[in-house]
C-alpha cells in the first residue's frame, strides 16, 4: 500500500496583534498548503510568516504538521 502524500490543509487563525482593539471583526483564516508555502521557500521563514500575516512560530507548527521538519531557505554566500 502507498501512503498517501499529499498533506490536507493547514488553518491557521491570527491572534489580535499588540494595539490592536478587541472588537475588529474576526480575522480570515490563513490556509497553508505544502504548494504555496513552496513558493515562499526562497524567503527567511520569519518573512515568509510576516507576508501571511502570521508568527513565526504558528508558522512552524503548522510546517510540521504538513511534514516540512525544517524551513528549506539558504541563505546566499557573503562575499566578505
């Protein structure tokens, strides 16, 4: 039997950022997949996260579940 790989989707809902009154309307639901998070793999994971309107670490977690270990980015050679 093959395992099936492709991963569902992850939901992640933004929390009430510093500032931020408590009584805007309720934040849309960031939906990650392996496919579009792959689009941003050339970026810094904190970033990456910064342009989902998310944390770095709900980011992470939500990496982990869909089977992604470690945020791929390398960072390019200095030339120092």
């Amino acid at each position: 039997q093959l395992a099936e790989t492709s991963q569902p989707a992850q939901k992640i809902f933004p929390r009430r950022k510093p500032g931020q009154k408590s009584r805007r309307r309720r934040q849309e639901a960031v939906e990650l997949t392996e496919e579009n998070l792959s689009k941003l793999f050339g970026l810094p994971l904190h970033q990456a996260a910064e342009m989902l309107g998310i944390g770095a670490t709900a980011m992470k977690a939500a990496c982990r579940r869909l089977g992604i270990k470690k945020w791929p980015y390398v960072r390019g050679s200095s030339t120092c």
